[in-house]
C-alpha cells in the first residue's frame, strides 16, 4: 500500500504548464454506474491559447489526419517505420505518412507532433489564404454629462496609439439617435443618422448608407471605394485603416457634444443601445465578414428607447429591474431584450465579430441582458464607476496587449488577441461528452460521440469560441457510457485530442493541438487509484461553473441545496468513519479543502444576491467562466495575508479571527484588492508616525501591502477596484462580508472581529457535514 501510495503522487500542475489542462478525477472510473458515484463531474478545464514553455514555434505546414475519425497525428499514435505506417489511438484505423513524411522519418528523426514531449503543438495553417486587417468600432454613448465626456474621449484618443497601424477603425454615437461617422469625408464632418426607436434590417442599413457587401466588391483598404449598381463599400468610408485618419477621428471626438435632446427632470434620457449594437454589427457584417473584428461598446446607463431596452423613460413609474422584481417575476422588458441580442449575436458569429461591453455608471447599464451577446463572442465586460477611474482606463488599454517576441520576448507589432476561435474535441469510444460551459456557443455539430445528458452548451462536438486570448479557459464535462457487463483491460488508456483553430491578429489562421491521455480504475470495490488522482482545486472550479450554468434555468435556494448533496455524498464516500460516529469522520488530504471551497462557493457573490445587482452579479458570474483554475480559485476563496512587526507577510485564514489590531491585511478577491489596517495601526497611522524618521520600520510595513497589492493588479483583466480601509470604518466591510464568521455578535471575546450576521461558521458548517456523512 505504501510503495502503491508514493507511485501514485499525483503532479495536478504538470499537465497544466505543459499543455493548459486540468481534470477533475486523473484516473477515471471505467463504468457509468461508479462514475455517478464518484460524485463530482469527469471533466477538465482547458486554456486553449496558453503560453507554454518549451513549446515549439508554429509548425509552417499543415496537420496530417486519421482516415477513421480525423484525429491529427500526435505521440501517442503507434508508428511502424518499416511500412510507414501510424496506428490511431482514437480508432485504431492504419493510416500510410504522406510521401515527404515517409522519406525522413527514422526512430530518430521525427517530426515536432510525433516527439513525446510535444503533446501540444501549433501549425500555420498553409492552405488559408491571409485574412484582412483587423477591424475596431467604436460605438460610443453620448447621453452622459460633460466631465464623463471629456474622460471618455480622452481615452478613445489614447487607444487610437494602440491600435496596430494597418487596422481599420470606425466610429458610431448614439444617444436619442444613432450617428454612424463617414470619416473618409474629406471636405467635411458627415454623419448617417437613424432612429433610436426603430429596428433595421441588415439589407436596410446596406440601402441606407449606400453600400455594398465586400463578397460582391473587393477593395484594397484606404484605396477609393469601387462602385456596384450605384453603392460603395463600406472601407474607405466608414472604416479606415489608423494609420491614415487619426486625425480625422481625433478631430471627430474632440467636437463631440453631450446628446443635445432635452430631458425632463423626472425622466431618464433616450438611450437606444439596442439600435446602435444592430447598426453596428450590420455595418461590419457587410463590410468585414469572417475578418476580425470587434465592437467596442462604451456605455453609461440603461437602454431606453427602442430593442433591448431594460426600463421605460419615467423614474416615478418604473424602476430598473433587481433581483427582487425577478423573483416577483416582474420583469416584462426582460425577455423580449434577451430574444434581441440572441438574435444580434447570431448575427456576429456567422461573421466572427466580437463584442466587448466596457460600461461606467453608478447605476445598472443592461449588462445582464447583453452578457450573452458578449458570452457568445468571446468578447469581454469592464464594470467600473466612472470613465475616469483606473479600473476602465487601465483594463481598457489592457486589452490590446502585444504578442512577445519568441525570441526576444520584448512586445512584438502583434496584439495578443485571436479571432473566430472555434474548438472541436475528438476521444476514444468509451465515453461521450456532455457539453462545455465558458465563452461558447454551439456549432450544433452532432454525432456518436455526443451524449444525450446535456451540461452547459451541449449536443455538439464543435463550439464557436469568437474572440480569444491566452487566458480564455473553457470546462469541458464528459459521460463515461462504457458499462459494468463490458470491464475494460488493465493497460487500456484513453484519449483525448483538443483541436482549437484561430485568426492571429497578424491574419493567418493557426490550429493549436492538444492530445492527453489518462488511466482507466476497473475494480469497484478499491476506490484508492481514484481518489489519489483527485485534483479538488479543479474539482472546485468546475462544480463552481456548473452552479452558475444552473442558476440560469433554476432557482439559487435549489441550486445550493444540490452543492450541499454532492458535498455530502463525496464525503461520504470517500471519507473513513464509523458509521453513525461523527468525531470519527477523516477525509484523505486529497480531498481536505474541497468542503471549505463548497462553503465559500455557497456564500459568494456568484450565488447570493445581497448587496450586489443584476448587472454586477452577471458580469462576475462571466469571468468566472472564462477565467483560468488558479485566478477562479481566488474569486471562489480570496486570498488574505497579514503583515506585521512579528516577521515577514503570512498568509492568514480567511476568519475573523485574522483581524488583529496590530496588524495589516492584504485581501485578494480577483475583482477587489483590498488593504486593511487595524485599529491600532489605523491610529498611528493617523497620528502621522509612519513621517518620523525614529519610525521608519512603520513606515516600511505601511508600504509593503501597498506595493505587493500594486504587484497583483498589474497582470490582471479586468484590473480590480482598489481599497484601502481602517478598522471600523464603513469600506471595511468589503472585507469583512468575505471573513468566515467563526466571531459574530453572539459570541465576541475580545478577540478578532466580531462579525454582525446569522450565516453559519465554517466549524458549524464542517460539524454538520461529518454529521450528515456517517448517518445510516
């Protein structure tokens, strides 16, 4: 058992450095019956784009292909170099190498795909022709006072710099109407103006501004617009390449106005953000179709008027939606804003455009309803207050990161993101996958191998990921159909093959490969392989992603009452106990901080709704299914640590009994970074000691979370709010919401924080889990 036990250490973040992948269970129950009562999903979280150390430069040819099941040749295919034959791991279908494969291939000379420790691999596609330039609208809100214009055009101005010079760039306001800005004008600033309140067709936009579909008119970007029966296109006019009309859009957003329509006191203004995403999306389905491109959208408020609107014009008679109104089922706007942007955003995946929300307002923009166009893009949302606050400007020049240089790993010409991701996933016969949950939509590509139990966005093997970027994860859950009556060979294995093909921003097409493999557990009655092979941090985020996915189609009270079964269930069956003795319940490290995860997951923001609004609970339960496990983990259980005069920074629980005085807390929830003094360091700082020279070791603890909270915001998206706070005072409660409240009003002693609430401690939590585990 021993010597059975140190082969089986399991390395959790080996197979994520080497190939962006993480799974739930490492060995995998080879029946469908003990795979349900493992509990927890068989699945994985899968970075496509991850950089990976030691990875081989994009292989400039393209992929070679099983016969049987389209799978690419990989390393765990068997190949006999005497015929120059490969065996499929998939299929086991023979497949002859092409004849310049079989030429060289020797045991010692091999291509990259075929050498064990490439198990991902990338090609550049060679039968693609280059892609366009990228394309960049900006769809600016004009219904927004002076100051905040100011800010936000200042803004625009500065990403123009960051733009790659060949991109091309458009621009469109709106407010009570839609301007689309023809900034190839030369003799003048000329505007198409439409209706807020009225929807076009795409061919109406087309006759409209008297342009023509780039699949019937080619031309060269900047060069004159040709003509077809009378239109143009929409390059040249509309969008330009940076280089050539920076000025223009400069002078463009220099003389833009507030939106000048009057509005009366007890009236919200017209803001018709529907209209100017269809607009606006038809402009680039016409122009740049399956190019890459992406509209930015910069709000400050609510829709209005016209499609997708979330709330009438009259502040006394109508208030905007909360969580309150949609248990009351009170909601009548929702669902027709919601069969809206369906709509819009099957429009911008047949033509790979992306949408991004970047919105500042203290009051909710729609960003609920417009998080599945965003979602089904691959697009990205910035909440932040104001067009002024770090937390927009920063994340928004973020968000055009350079490629670094493969060799010298300074910033190349090239922007980090990707464009009309789609990914397809090929495996062996004795399971089937259920569905994906993260920035997907199906390509409704059915088969044999796609289960009938559906999980997130099912039914297919193909998703449509859109907009893509090194940290984009997707959870993928599998169904184990193989059954007891068919026990599979001790050295049988299985496999599975990522295929993930992508516009670069230098427009070529490339396809990133991943292939893993893993072991199958026949023997029922010894549950020791799998439960070694457990990765509960994964386990955690993918129970987290499943949760969210569920909240949309149930009710959050069952929802949890479901987490509480699985987490009783697990602990049941695999913890050790006496039956009915509960002090003589002990769970495998393997599986010792899952149950705080679950108690984390039960109380955050993901789930509850206190204290947070439609809009902010949509766009945290958006990152937190594309996010990565280790930046999931913090949003799931922050990370706190405790600085003091005893010694160098310390992690600390996450309780209230961290809350000392002398000390100060650095707190890490991925949205909020927060610094926390106690009350006695809060007085001294107040006294103005940390200005003394006698007390510069004051003054150094005061700066150390100071500096290591600026190390954690520097390579974050969105980059988080910022918080600094004393004991005691109201901002503290950012903190304090997130501390396990082992110290509450009913049982302060002095010690930590007392924290005002009803919810159960951790301890409680624990006690009552062990309880509920060993019951017969």
């Amino acid at each position: 058992y021993l010597i059975y036990q140190k082969m089986q250490q399991w390395d959790f973040h080996g197979p994520e450095h080497k190939d962006g992948i993480r799974f739930s269970w490492n060995v995998w129950p080879s029946s469908k019956i003990e795979a349900t009562r493992v509990v927890v999903p068989t699945g994985c979280l899968y970075t496509p784009l991850k950089k990976i150390d030691g990875m081989p430069p994009p292989l400039p040819y393209d992929p070679i292909r099983c016969n049987g099941c389209s799978a690419i040749l990989n390393p765990y295919v068997h190949v006999d170099f005497n015929s120059k034959l490969w065996t499929c791991a998939f299929c086991m279908t023979r497949n002859h190498f092409p004849p310049h494969y079989s030429e060289n291939i020797t045991e010692s000379n091999l291509p990259a795909e075929l050498i064990p420790m490439f198990t991902s691999v990338e090609y550049e596609l060679q039968t693609q022709a280059t892609i366009g330039p990228l394309t960049f609208l900006f769809v600016v809100d004009t219904c927004l006072d002076e100051d905040e214009l100011g800010h936000l055009k200042d803004a625009l101005q500065q990403t123009l710099n960051l733009l790659p010079e060949d991109s091309l760039v458009g621009l469109i306001t709106f407010g009570t109407l839609v301007n689309i800005h023809e900034i190839g004008s030369s003799e003048c600033p000329k505007s198409y103006i439409f209706r807020g309140d009225k929807d076009y067709a795409p061919q109406k936009i087309q006759d409209m501004l008297n342009i023509s579909s780039i699949r019937n008119t080619q031309s060269a970007p900047g060069a004159p617009a040709p003509t077809t029966l009378g239109k143009s296109t929409a390059i040249g006019r509309f969008l330009l390449p940076v280089g050539e009309c920076t000025f223009q859009l400069e002078q463009i957003l220099e003389d833009l106005q507030k939106d000048p329509w009057p509005v009366q006191p007890d009236e919200r203004v017209q803001r018709c953000t529907g209209t100017a995403l269809n607009i606006a999306v038809g402009l680039l389905e016409t122009a740049v179709p399956k190019q890459g491109s992406r509209v930015m959208l910069f709000i400050a408020g609510p829709p209005t008027v016209g499609s997708g609107a979330i709330v009438g014009r009259s502040k006394k008679k109508e208030s905007i939606r909360s969580h309150n109104d949609f248990l009351k089922n009170q909601v009548p706007l929702y669902k027709p804003a919601m069969e809206f942007y369906k709509g819009i955003s099957e429009r911008a995946i047949a033509s790979s455009i992306v949408v991004d929300v970047l919105a500042c307002s203290l009051d909710q923009v729609g960003v609920l309803e417009l998080r599945q166009v965003v979602s089904r893009t691959g697009g990205l949302i910035v909440l932040a207050d104001k067009f002024e606050q770090s937390v927009f400007r920063e994340s928004l020049r973020r968000m055009f990161e350079r490629l670094p240089d493969p060799t010298t790993g300074i910033p190349s010409p090239y922007l980090q993101m990707g464009f009309g991701g789609q990914v397809e996933v090929i495996h062996s016969r004795e399971f089937k996958i259920s569905g994906a949950i993260g920035p997907v939509a199906s390509l409704k590509k059915g088969g044999p191998t796609v289960s009938e139990t559906e999980v997130g966005v099912g039914g297919t093997t193909h998703w449509y990921l859109g907009g893509i970027d090194p940290t984009t994860t997707i959870a993928f859950f599998f169904d184990i159909t193989n059954t007891n009556n068919a026990p599979l060979p001790q050295h049988k294995r299985r496999f599975i093959q990522f295929l993930t093909v992508y516009q670069t921003s230098f427009g070529r097409l490339h396809l990133r490969v991943t292939t893993t493999s893993g072991l199958w557990h026949s023997d029922p009655n010894d549950n020791l392989p799998i439960s070694q092979s457990f990765d509960q941090e994964a386990a955690a985020v993918l129970m987290s992603r499943l949760a969210v996915s569920r909240c949309e189609t149930e009710e959050v009270s069952d929802v949890i009452r479901w987490i509480d079964r699985s987490l009783i269930r697990l602990a049941s069956k695999f913890g050790s106990y006496r039956k009915d003795d509960p002090q003589s319940f002990r769970l495998p490290p393997e599986f010792s901080i899952y149950p705080q995860f679950m108690f984390h997951l039960r109380r955050s923001k993901f789930l509850q709704s206190f204290n947070s609004s439609p809009d902010e609970q949509s766009v945290y339960r958006h990152i937190l299914t594309r996010e990565s496990t280790s930046n999931s983990l913090i949003m799931l259980q922050p990370s706190l640590l405790s600085y003091s005069f005893n010694g160098p920074p310390q992690p600390a629980l996450l309780d209230a009994t961290s809350v000392k005085p002398d000390t100060i807390l650095l707190l890490d929830t991925f949205f909020h970074v927060i610094v926390f003094h106690g009350e006695t360091i809060a007085a001294w700082k107040q006294q103005g000691y940390q200005n003394q020279p006698e007390h510069i070791n004051f003054k150094n603890l005061l700066e150390a979370p100071l500096n290591d909270a600026q190390l954690i915001m520097s390579n974050r998206f969105p980059v988080p709010r910022y918080i600094v706070c004393d004991q005691h005072r109201s901002e503290a409660r950012f903190l304090l919401a997130l501390l396990n409240p082992s110290i509450t009003h009913h049982n302060a002693d002095g010690s930590g924080q007392a924290i005002f609430t009803d919810d159960v401690s951790l301890r409680v939590f624990m006690e009552h889990l062990m309880k509920l585990a060993v019951q017969t």
